[in-house]
C-alpha cells in the first residue's frame, strides 16, 4: 500500500514527521486533501487547521497560522510561521 512520507516543521521548531494515508489542509486557493500518488504541487498555507490520518494511529490535527507546502512523489513538506499540535495529539509522534 502506497503512503506519504510526511514532515511538519514551523519556523522555529520540528512539530511531526511520519508515514500517512492523507493530509488535508487549507490553501489560499480552498481546502485540499493530498492523497499517496497526488501529482506535485506548491501551495500557499492559510491559517486554519491541518488534518494528517497516520498509517498508524489516530488522526493529528495541527493548528497553523500559514505558511507553505509542497508535495513530490509522496512526500509531503509543510513549512509553517506558527504550528501547534491541538489536545490529544501525541507530542513525540512521528521520527524526525
């Protein structure tokens, strides 16, 4: 089963990093979910919150205040201004 290599970074600190089924975010442009074999894309992140579904373990939501991400054969990198796990998220999910 393909994944998404996924890496969540805000400007000055690590926030998550994992194997995913699926990323939703807010863009500029409307919401977008980003699913293994989605084909490459740049995009400018709105503040709002970001969806992650881990292949292992329960779905991580994180709060961010924009940003960017990109997408390119099944890695997804999100670069932040600001990002915070919401309650309940593990806070050492992931590898870095």
């Amino acid at each position: 089963m393909a994944e998404l290599q996924v890496e969540i970074v805000a400007a000055d600190h690590f926030v998550w990093s994992g194997a995913a089924k699926m990323v939703k975010a807010r863009t500029s442009d409307g919401e977008i979910g980003i699913l293994p074999g989605h084909s490459p894309l740049l995009a400018i992140l709105a503040a709002g919150e970001l969806a992650v579904e881990p292949v292992d373990g329960s779905r991580i939501e994180v709060t961010v205040d924009g940003g960017f991400f990109s997408v390119d054969s099944n890695r997804v990198v999100i670069v932040a201004d600001n990002a915070h796990l919401q309650d309940g998220a593990p806070a050492n999910a992931g590898t870095r």
